[in-house]
C-alpha cells in the first residue's frame, strides 16, 4: 500500500542498545528515510540513529504516555497526497486505532495524528 517492503529488525524492546540499533540499521541503503523521534526512549533512538546513518532523514515526532502532543522544534506539514496516503494506512491498522483511539481522537487535525 505505502509502496515499500518491510523489514523488521529482529531487536527485543526490552534487551536491545542503541548499538544493536545501530548495526541493524546500518545495513540498508535508502535514497528515503523517514524516522520516529519524540520523548519515548526508543523513538528517541530511532531518530538519533537514522540521523548518523543518513543525514538527509526526515524525523517525525511521536508522543508518549498522556502527552498526546509532539515535543519538537518543528512541525510537521504533509502534503495533500501525504495525507491521504496516512489516511489509507490508517485504515489498514485498525487494530492500533482502537486500542489507541484516546489518543487519536484527541490529536485529530493536529499533525500528531499524521505520524
């Protein structure tokens, strides 16, 4: 749907350091890179990572816990065929939304809900 293969790292949330994120992610070339940030650990990794590997990354910010808002210094503008595109992801991720849907209710129309 999004136009990509997925590759899962294979890292245990609860064992993996930021060196095995590191290596892991070293391993791919991308001419596009998008990546987490915001105040969870592992996001934060994520984002720093993806910087020191491709520098052009693109971050995006994510929110944790009851601060459903994104903690960063800029702020995140999609395009029309963006939007739409998330929208149709969402819809494909139904799982998430209703278990999370706290949480996207209170940040629809905000970019928080794009990310």
């Amino acid at each position: 749907m999004l136009g990509v293969k997925v590759e899962f790292l294979g890292l245990n949330d609860k064992t993996a350091t930021k060196e095995d994120l590191r290596k892991a992610m070293s391993q791919y070339r991308a001419k596009e890179v998008w990546a987490s940030s915001g105040s969870h650990k592992h996001h934060k990794w994520v984002g720093g990572v993806a910087r020191e590997l491709f520098p052009d990354c693109m971050l995006y910010s994510t929110y944790e816990n009851s601060d459903l808002h994104v903690q960063t210094d800029f702020v995140l503008a999609p395009s029309i065929k963006e939007l739409d595109l998330k929208e149709l992801a969402l819809t494909c991720y139904k799982s998430q939304l209703e278990k999370n849907k706290v949480h996207f209710d209170a940040v629809l129309g905000g970019c928080e809900y794009y990310v």
